[in-house]
C-alpha cells in the first residue's frame, strides 16, 4: 500500500476525452472554480469521473464526481439528473463515514453544455488511502476489516431509516481515512439504486477487505472479480483465505447473494451481524495472544494467578475504598453515640467542674454559615452536566491511528472497557509527535473541564481544539494541559473555551514492563453552566 501515492498524486488516468475537451489533470470545471489534481476512479455505469480538485474560490481540495456524456443524449442527461437529485437530497445527510455534499452542479447552474459534462457532485475532500492500494499487497486482517465496514454500516443504517440511499456498491468511491476508517468520498447513488444494492455492497466491500477481489458486477479493472463455483455461488472468501473466520466469511456471502437460506436484506441486520462477528474475532484474538503469552500453550483457568497489572492495581484500590468506607461509617456511628450521651444528662456519669476554663474561639462568637458559599478562587465557571460527544475517533496525522475500533469506549458510559495505544519500543517524540483522540460533537459546546479515567500514570496530554475532524496539528491550538496520575484526573480550564471539535492529544506515553504504551477507560467532557 502506498499511501503517500495515493494522497498526493492518485492513480491518474489522462486521456479521458468529455465532450468539451480532456479530463486532465490542470483541467478546470465548474465555471473555471474547480482545477483538476489527479482522478482516483471511473464508475463506468454511470459515466462518473472521480476526481481530487482545488476549489479556486475557498482555496481548498475537494472530492469531484464528473458526469461525463453528451448533453444532446437525453437518455444520458436523464440519467445523470436523477443521480443529481439524490445527490442533493444526500446533502442534509451528516455522519462521519459519508463526506459531506458541498454542492451540486447541473446544465445551466455551474457548467455549460461545452463542457461535456452532465453534472457534478461536489464534496469536501478526503484524507487517508485509496481503497485498492490498501488491498494490492495482501487483505486486511479479519478483525480490523469487520470494524472498518461496521462503521460503515452504521451509516448505511441511519441513512435508511431516513429514506437515502447512499450508492457505495463501487470501491474506488471509498477511501480509508488517517483514522482508519472507511468513508463514502464520492457519493452519487446510480438513478435504479435501491436499499439492497446499498446492503449489498456492504458485503462485497467485507468480501474485498477480506479477499482482494470484488464480488459485485461493475467493478474496476484495477481489482480481480471474486470466483464462482460450477454452481454458480460465490466462492467463500475463507476458501480463498483460510485465516479468514468462518463467522466473516459466511456473513459476506449470505449479504452479497439474493438467493440461499440465511440471506441479509436489511442494513439493521448487517449491523448486528457485523457487531458479533466481530466481537467473536476479538475473542479467538485474545485467546491466541495469552496462549502466545503462556507460553505453554495453555490457557489461563480461574485458578491461576491474576498476572495484569492493571487488574491489580484495580483490585487493589477496589479493596482500598471498601477499608476505607467501613472505617468512616464506624467512625461516624461512634460520633453519634458520643453525642447522643452529651445530649442526655441522665445518661452520664458525675458532673467534672473544670477551675477556670479558657473560652477558645468559637465558645466566644457564634458561628452562622452563609447559604452562599463564596465563590472558588480565580472566579471560575460553574460547571454543568456532561455533554457526550456525537462519535470519538483515533487522530493520528502521522497515518493511520493506534487501535481505532476501540476508540468509542472511551464514551461508552464504562470505564473498564478501554482504548489503548499500539505499544512502542520508544517513548514519544522519538517514534512520532504523539497520538490521541478526536471528540466531535453535534454543535459547539463551551467546554470548562474534562475528566479522564484512565490506568497509565505518567501519561502526558494536551487538551486542543480543532475546527474540522481532520485537521493538521499544525491548525489546532491548546487550551489546558495535564500528566494522569490515579485512576481519574481532572483538567479544568483556566477559561472556558468553545469549540466543536476537542483532541485529547498525548505527548508522553506511560512506562510500562513491556514498553510505552497508555489508556483511556472515559473521558467526561464538562461544559460551563
């Protein structure tokens, strides 16, 4: 996979002939606004051009897709417009694994007939890889592949229940984000598509993570087509790929085909397939890896002893704070006891007569506490209740991020259920500036005080404000810094800040036996009253 060829240059296609010239890169549209950078695929069933171009007026990249055809076609133009409507209805659509429509060009309203072309759809550009350079060299592994389309999913599924249909049965329509994820970058449904086809995909794109072939008609000539039996069933991708799951592996055939018995038709269903799939992946992973760690062979019974020092370190503060209540309630009850017998004169024994005793300060004046607490030192805001953020994703903009499926637990009300960076050999800045996590909410927020709940003592972070969900790190600025230390640390900001987008940037990782390596169990995002 060669990432950087595919953020900066493309695979390019010149030559391309519209009507009114040659797509090429320099090639300007849309009125002279939108210059042509370099084309990431042709969706050959609907004409449509892919390309990353350069919005001259806003001065910054955009994802184009080019209906190309003769304007005197009216088969052609009647085509392109529906895909253009759908176009348009997608763009009150708003989820993290869709790129935003910006807008949507037709004859007569930003392109002209000499143009050759249709229409265009524009959306905001994509950072991350093209989706066949991420599987020319080999598939992704099984696990990271369920959770890149469950995301995907996801979107599929809040699409639907709104009535779009999102059009992703193409692969070079995708592209894997820096967060390692995939996204729609170059929506544009085909005027006949309809909710399976959009469910379809879904399990074609597993079976191509999973396999490197597409199993879907119309693919690019850039990706082998998946095999068929005699039969004319599509080969299981574990058939191909024996490390593939058996549980992912009949998932993607039972959502590609139409006919068979236990067949997925609807996104909802993939989602929940998706979930356990996954989830049992995790599982058999986790049991290889402590197997691996044994050494033996052997896998940990109840029996043995607790070897996780984090899990210690839990238990032990667990049985802390149980020592710790049992001593206050006992010492609040004596407190009573003694109070109830100073409160009863029969109840005592002789009166003691004490020779001149010496009034102390609060014998002599009363004391009368004021409903008002005065307010805290340095005036600062009143905190009101938590606001949970829209999605939690890994940002690292030096590629892709540090266990990204995991990265919503740390919103997911649990503590225990964790997300941790890869494990370095390397404290950081050695290995890279550092890594952290991207809170997006649904509108801005006037943000005073984060609490993190998280085991990695010594871990050093920056709290940034950002003002897109990819931004260079270069374009983001801190707002409140903090080392963890204890299972939970507050970061109260010196002023509140508002903001839309929050990175929990880590500069230091925690010493661990095994390397560098830290972990976030919660993050509560506390805004002022």
């Amino acid at each position: 996979m060669n990432e950087k060829r595919s953020e900066q240059s493309g695979p390019i296609r010149t030559g391309v002939r519209a009507r009114g010239g040659s797509l090429a890169p320099g090639s300007v549209v849309g009125d002279g606004r939108y210059r042509l950078l370099a084309q990431f695929g042709i969706d050959e069933r609907a004409g449509a051009h892919l390309w990353r171009a350069r919005d001259g007026q806003l001065r910054r990249d955009v994802a184009l897709t080019l209906l190309v055809g003769d304007p005197a076609d009216a088969e052609a133009a009647r085509q392109a417009r529906k895909t253009l409507e759908r176009a348009t209805h997608a763009a009150k659509f708003n989820h993290e694994a869709v790129a935003r429509v910006l807008d949507v060009l037709t004859l007569g309203n930003g392109i002209t007939s000499g143009e050759g072309l249709l229409g265009v759809v524009v959306t905001e550009w994509t950072k991350g890889t093209d989706l066949i350079d991420l599987v020319a060299d080999r598939p992704v592994q099984p696990l990271a592949a369920a959770r890149m389309v469950q995301r995907l999913a996801e979107a599929v599924e809040r699409a639907h229940h709104s009535g779009l249909v999102l059009g992703l049965d193409h692969p070079q329509r995708l592209r894997l984000t820096t967060e390692g994820s995939l996204r729609l970058a170059f929506p544009g449904p085909l005027p006949d598509a309809t909710l399976r086809d959009d469910v379809k995909a879904i399990g074609g794109i597993l079976y191509l993570l999973l396999t490197g072939r597409w199993p879907l008609p119309g693919g690019p000539a850039a990706i082998p087509a998946a095999p068929h039996a005699p039969n004319g069933r599509l080969v299981p991708p574990r058939s191909l790929q024996p490390s593939v799951p058996q549980e992912l592996s009949s998932l993607a055939v039972r959502t590609v085909e139409d006919g068979g018995p236990g067949g997925i038709r609807t996104s909802a269903a993939i989602v929940r397939a998706l979930e356990m799939a996954a989830e049992a992946e995790e599982r058999t992973q986790l049991i290889k890896a402590q197997m691996e760690a044994d050494g033996d062979g052997t896998i940990w019974t109840t029996k043995k002893p607790v070897k996780d020092r984090a899990r210690r370190r839990k238990l032990a503060l667990g049985v802390t704070v149980l020592v710790v209540a049992a001593v206050a309630i006992l010492a609040w009850l004596g407190m009573l006891a003694i109070s109830f017998f100073q409160d009863d004169p029969s109840s005592g024994g002789p009166p003691i007569n004490v020779a001149n005793p010496t009034p102390t300060a609060s014998a002599s004046a009363p004391v009368n506490p004021s409903p008002n607490p005065p307010p805290s030192p340095g005036g600062q805001a009143q905190i009101g209740a938590a606001v949970g953020p829209e999605s939690v994703t890994v940002y690292n903009p030096d590629g892709n991020g540090d266990n990204t499926s995991r990265a919503r637990n740390t919103v997911d009300g649990d503590p225990t259920t964790i997300w941790r960076t890869d494990q370095y050999r390397q404290q950081f800045p050695a290995i890279k500036e550092g890594v952290g996590l991207l809170a997006s909410f649904e509108k801005p927020i006037n943000l005073a005080k984060i609490t993190v709940a998280a085991d990695s003592p010594g871990t050093s972070i920056e709290v940034r404000l950002a003002d897109s969900r990819n931004p260079e790190l270069a374009d983001t600025r801190v707002i409140g810094t903090a080392t963890l230390n204890g299972q939970t640390t507050d970061i109260t900001l010196p002023q509140p800040q508002q903001g839309q987008y929050v990175i929990i940037w880590i500069t230091q990782l925690s010493d661990t036996d095994k390397g560098y390596q830290s972990q976030i169990g919660e993050l509560t995002f506390l805004p002022a009253q």
